[in-house]
C-alpha cells in the first residue's frame, strides 16, 4: 500500500491509500499528531475527527494487515 498526501500547510498532513481508488470515495485520511494519529472521512474533511493514541493505531494496523 501506497500513501499520497492530501494535506494544507495550515495544518497536519493528511495521508490517503492509494487503494482509496481514482475517484477518492469512501477512504479514511489519517494524520501524524503529537503521540496520537488522527482519523477523518476523506469526504468530509473539516468535519469530525477521531483520536488514536500511536500504540492502539499500530496494533489495529497490525490486527487489518494480519486479516
């Protein structure tokens, strides 16, 4: 899996799978915070945001490569 930003300077960078398709639908965006990693609808980008804190992202992406 590749990633593409879709970020602004004005705040975190945001990162897209390259599996989210050509039309950019229903994919999630997530960005690098200080010790957290944040999730967003990709088609709703100023609305609401979720909080992971870095160990449970990475043992959730561990959990989805592994299935």
């Amino acid at each position: 899996m590749s990633i593409r930003s879709s970020g602004d300077a004005s705040g975190p960078e945001w990162f897209k799978s390259s599996y989210s398709g050509s039309d950019n639908n229903d994919c999630v965006e997530v960005a690098r915070v200080s010790g957290a990693v944040s999730v967003r609808d990709s088609k709703d980008a100023p609305g609401p945001v979720i909080g992971i804190g870095a160990r449970a992202w990475s043992r959730f992406v561990a959990y989805a490569a592994a299935g």
